[in-house]
C-alpha cells in the first residue's frame, strides 16, 4: 500500500532531522512534490535539500514554486535568495527584506530560520551563499 503524502512527508523529515543526507532524501520529496504540487512546504524543503545538495539550479525552481505557493513563508524566500546568490541571478534583495519583515513579526518563524541556518552549517559548513543571507537577515 501506498504511503499518503502525509506520512511520507513527516518521515522525510523524521529522516532529515536523524542525519540523513540530503542526496538520499531528494527522492523522497520529490514524490511529496510530484504528488502534492501545492504543499509549499514540500517545495521549500525540496529547495533546502537540493541547495544541501549543492544543486542551486533545482533548488532555484523548487524555492520559486515555494513562494508563489506561500509569499509569507520565511524560509522559501531565504531559500530562493540563497540559491540565486548561488546561481549569480539578481533579485536577491526584496527576498531578504521580506524575510527579515517576517521574523522580525513572529518570533516563532524567527527561531525556526535560526536552527535552520545551525543544520545547514553543521551539514556544509563552508557554505558561504548561507553565511551571507544569515548575516544579512540577523546582523544589520
């Protein structure tokens, strides 16, 4: 029997926090993403694992797809500047300010972003797109 995209959602994630890498969990939310096209949370964690993954074009289409669904999501918008700064494409800027406004309102999202940024570092800790985006949002 087929999983529901529910529980296959919740297990990636289960699997994420466990240590798993971010190439063996693409699949996964893949098929989250193929088979529930407008979970916006699906789309920005396929964008977070394929920047993980060192995938910026993917993740680029996948963080687009995440706005569009939910302009107020934090993350999608820290992910599509991340991977634009990746790709070298403009329009980085209103991304981050967008963000910044979120968090700065909720401070639930706040401390999401923030252990967001702790799991990319620990998992690419030179990943330089993310130290910039982290330093912009939360040291200017």
């Amino acid at each position: 029997m087929t999983e529901t995209v529910d529980v296959l959602f919740d297990k990636g994630l289960e699997r994420y926090n466990a240590g798993e890498s971010a190439a063996t969990l693409l699949p996964t939310f893949k098929e989250v993403c193929d088979r529930s096209p407008k979970s916006s949370a699906a789309w920005t964690c396929l964008s977070w694992l394929y920047l993980l993954d060192n995938k910026p074009s993917q993740a680029c289409k996948a963080a687009r797809t995440a706005v569009k669904l939910n302009p107020q999501d934090p993350q999608a918008r820290i992910n599509l500047a991340i991977a634009l700064l990746e790709t070298a494409q403009k329009g980085v800027r209103p991304h981050i300010e967008l963000a910044s406004q979120i968090v700065m309102v909720a401070p639930e999202l706040k401390e999401e972003v923030e252990r967001n940024f702790e799991q990319g570092l620990s998992r690419r800790p030179d990943w330089k797109s993310l130290k910039q985006v982290q330093s912009w949002l939360f040291e200017s």
